[in-house]
C-alpha cells in the first residue's frame, strides 16, 4: 500500500486497543473506534469512564501504554521503525499537536492575554505567521464565534460561554483537521450553554471532524453522527445517536441513559 | 427622576443614629487606650536613669541635621549597589528557577547544581558571604578576578539574593496550574515557548510582592557592604560617631533607610492590591 493511497482512505482517526495506566490504574481498556473525515462522535458514560484520557490521548497529551491510535493514518506519539515503536521527540509531538485543535472543559484561556493574543499566540510562534495576517484571521475568527468587539478584553473580564467561544476560536486559529472537545459545556451556566453548542453546530455543519465528549445528549442526538458510551475504560457501545439513545442494546448503557435523559 | 426619591424609615433613622453612637464610641476608647499606652511608654523611659544620657547620644537631632549632606551623599554608594545587584538578581534567579523545573534525566545535573547553590547560599549568612567573597576571592590573587571592594560586594549581595529570589520564582512557576500548559501544548507550543510565553509570566505577576518584598530587605543590606571598607552611609556615619561618640549619626542613617524603604513597602501594597482585578487565576475578584 502506497503511503499516498493509504492517506486518502484512511480515517481521520483509529484506535487500535488502545490501553493507558496510571500506575496501577488502568483507566482505558482497549478501546476501538474510528472516526471518518467530516464526522462528528460523541462520546459520553459516567465520570471516570475515561472519555477525557482518551481524548488526551488523541492530542498526545497522555502517552498511549499499548495499542495504536492513528491520526490522519500517523502514529500519534510514536514512530515505527522496523518492528519497534520509538517514542517521539517532544519537538516531533509538538508538530503533530498543531493540526489537531482542543476545548477544555473549564477554557484554560492565557489570563494575562487579551482575546485577541490568545488567539494569535499560536499562529505567530508556532506557525510564524505574520503579525498582521494572524490579527486579521483572529478578528475574522471572532467575528464567527459571535465576539468581534470583545478582542481586547481580557478572560476574566468575560463570561464563562463568552470564554469557551473564545477557546473555540483560538484552537480554529491553528486551521485544525481535527477538533476535540472536553466537555466544552460542563463548566458553564444553563443559559450559556446554548451560545457554545450553537458555534460547535456551525462548525459541524462546515464539515470539521470533531471528537465531542458531552453530557449534552440533545446536542449528540442533532450534531453526532456516531454516539459511544463508554464505561469503564472501554467501549461499551456505538451506533448512531437515534438507535443509542431510543434502543439501547447493553444493560449499562439503559442505566446510564436513565439518569441522563 | 419623577419617581419619588427613596426616604429611610423611622425604624431605620434610629438605626443609623444608634451605629453613630458606636462609632464615637469605639473612637473614644481608642484615644484613651493610645493615650495610657503612650503616656506609660514615656514614663517608663523617660524616667529610667540613663535617659538623659541616651537621649543626649542617641537624639539630638540638631546635631544629627548637620550629617544629612554628608550622609546622603554617601546613600549614593548604597543606591548603585542596590540597583546592580538588583539586576544581576533577576536575571539569574529567573535562569536558577527555570532550571529547577528542567525535567528529564539529561538535566539532572544542571538540577542538582541548581538545587545545591540555592540550599547553600540560603543558608549561609550574608556577613560570610561579604568577608569569604569580598576577603577570600582576592586573596586567591587570580588573574583578572576583581579586587574593587564595590563590584565584590555586588557579587556578595547577588549570590545570597539570587538564592532566595530563585526559589520565589520557582513557587510563582510551580503555581501556574497544568491545564495552562495543557493548553498551550494542545497549540503546539514547544516546551520552551510554554514556559517562556504562557508560565513565566504569569509567574512573574503573582510572585510580584513576594519579590519587591526582597528588595526591600536587600535595599537594607546593602549596609553590610560596610565591613568590606566601602564608604557607604553606615561607614560614614561611624565616621561621624568617631569625631564625638554620639550615637545621633547612626540614627540619622536609619532614619534615612526607613524614608527610602517606606515607598518600595507601599508599592508592594499597591501591586498585590492591583492584582485583584488583574487576576492571574482567570476568576473575577
């Protein structure tokens, strides 16, 4: 197979039994999945099911103990070389980082830069981008989160959504293949909870690839197009948000979903 | 304003009245208090027997007067100190509290050395430091190592302060929380950039009393440069005690370190005051 062949039909993300320990903790269990180019998943389970250490594996935030995740068809973290896996340089996994776009779930905005510079810190050191090129797409990015006039305000001059709308933005700064969202609303009062779904909708409906995790099952339910519940370090099950959230197959899952809905 | 302007109730007339009565009061006792206080002070000192002999030394004022020229300008010597020092401090603190947090076995070294020269230099009081550095370092008679008691006494001053300003900045850098590096890696940061754009500045602004808080004391201790024979204001005003045996010239000089200090102290106050809006924690305050 073709390295260029192999790119163009490959998912923009596979897991392969990826397993992570924290010492004597395993909280991922080998989890298998894929995600296709243009698609939206969200994952969802109680807490400490291990939703968010995948989706830092993802970013290569958590380094992955055993199986193999693949983003756009490249080993997240690692290189291959013969039949060995080597550890990436940090310089290397801070390349791969760059096309792969994340939310956290309380903002994590640079308290001591304005929106603005939150936004084009990355384009300007990572990617050198000009300076006047990165403050054009930061305020065109503003303009899209619905914050044009707030670029010189400062985080904690703003509002939990008004933040997060933000955070958004200064992860699309970096032109992302791949976003990935941690519980993006679960920090947030009821009544701006909506104005964060409805940038993450846009966004959806502009063909990004996007790993959600949420509680927001009526988000999941209209965006997603595939819905995992995971327990327990593993998958328990996925298919298509109607079928998983009307008929769910698996005990854990009907449990689940009975305290959520 | 059409509406009709708000008018306290009887009920809360009376409430108010009562909360002045309280106020004079609490201000009332304070005076009396303050005053038995003083009055007991004065008494005590005033009337022990070696009053008029130390008040004679240690506060005639109009003698010490005549010293404010001559003892400002030898402040001059204390003030270049100061501001030197001040800047060697900064730099390698920063250097010393980033190669603390350094991880990787690689580093190890650089750690340890690190780790070992703040342990030490803590330790160690400022007066050994002055007569092993300002005494021992010429007397190794190494070519080109300085012999100007100034310039040894900044590298004195630097070694202690460098120590305890590193682990300053160290707690500032280990106070940023990780989901701020989280954060900045997810970017694409490299570590470097990490610390060099999103932590250590951070770091700086929360640390900032703390800090002006050494300089405070380091702006004192640079009357210890003294013993190594610079004539800087404490070896001036001994100048001074040695012509007539009063104790005035000494007062005189602490008197002036205390007017200097004292806006250096309010600053501080007002930067740790200022920061809570400017919060680094990203929460409203």
């Amino acid at each position: 197979m073709t390295a260029n062949l192999s790119k163009s039909i490959e998912p923009m993300v596979r897991a392969n039994g990826v397993h992570k320990n924290f010492g004597a903790l395993t909280v991922l269990k080998g989890i298998d999945l894929t995600v296709q180019r243009g698609e939206v998943m969200c994952l969802v389970g109680p807490s400490g099911s291990g939703k968010t250490t995948f989706l830092r594996c993802i970013n290569h935030l958590e380094r992955v103990n055993a199986g193999r995740l693949y983003v756009d068809g490249v080993l997240v973290g690692y290189e291959e070389r013969g039949n060995k896996l080597h550890e990436l340089h940090p310089r290397e996994a801070a390349k791969q980082r760059r096309d792969i776009g994340m939310v956290f779930q309380h903002f994590n905005l640079f308290p001591h830069m304005t929106a603005l510079e939150n936004i084009t810190e990355a384009p300007i050191r990572v990617k050198k981008q000009p300076k006047d090129k990165a403050v054009a797409n930061a305020k065109r990015l503003l303009d899209q989160v619905g914050l044009g006039e707030k670029a010189k305000a400062y985080p904690a001059q703003l509002s939990g959504g008004q933040q997060q709308r933000i955070a958004i933005a200064r992860a699309l700064a970096m032109d992302p293949k791949l976003m990935l969202f941690d519980e993006p609303t679960s920090a947030l009062d009821p009544e701006l909870v909506g104005e964060v779904l409805d940038v993450m909708k846009e966004l959806a409906r502009g063909g990004m690839t996007m790993v959600v995790v949420t509680h927001e099952m009526g988000f999941a339910r209209e965006v997603a197009d595939q819905l995992v519940f995971m327990d327990d370090g593993a998958v328990v099950e996925m298919g298509a948000p109607p079928d998983v959230l009307n008929s769910p197959r698996e005990l854990r899952t009907k449990a689940f979903l009975s305290k959520v809905l | 304003m059409t509406a009709t302007q708000w008018q306290p109730s009887e009920l809360q007339r009376t409430r108010d009245a009562y909360r002045r009565s309280r106020a004079r009061r609490s201000w009332l006792i304070a005076l009396l208090s303050s005053a038995v206080f003083v009055g007991a002070l004065v008494l005590s000192v005033g009337t022990s027997p070696g009053w008029p002999r130390v008040r004679e030394s240690f506060f005639d004022l109009s003698l010490g007067w005549q010293d404010l020229p001559g003892l400002l300008r030898a402040l001059w010597i204390n003030v270049q100190i100061m501001l030197i020092t001040e800047v060697f401090v900064l730099v390698f603190a920063a250097i010393i509290a980033v190669v603390r947090t350094l991880q990787g076995p690689v580093f190890f070294p650089l750690r340890f050395v690190a780790a070992a020269y703040v342990d030490i230099f803590r330790g160690l009081p400022l007066l050994l430091v002055l007569y092993l550095v300002g005494l021992g370092l010429p007397a190794l008679r190494l070519h080109g190592a300085p012999d100007s008691p100034f310039v040894l006494g900044v590298i004195a001053l630097t070694l202690t302060y460098t120590a305890y300003v590193a682990e300053v900045f160290r707690a500032g850098i280990e106070s940023v929380h990780p989901s701020q590096r989280a954060a900045a890696r997810s970017l694409g940061l490299t570590h470097g950039q990490t610390m060099r754009h999103v932590v250590f500045p951070q770091a700086v602004r929360r640390v900032l009393p703390p800090l002006l808080n050494d300089f405070v004391s380091l702006q004192k201790d640079t009357s210890l440069v003294s013993v190594l024979g610079i004539i800087d204001i404490v070896l001036t005003a001994e100048n001074y005690q040695s012509q007539d045996f009063k104790f005035v010239h000494y007062v005189m000089a602490g008197l002036i370190f205390v007017v200097m200090t004292v806006p250096l102290t309010r600053l501080t106050d007002w930067v740790a005051r200022r920061q809570g809006w400017q919060g680094s924690g990203g929460g409203v305050v």
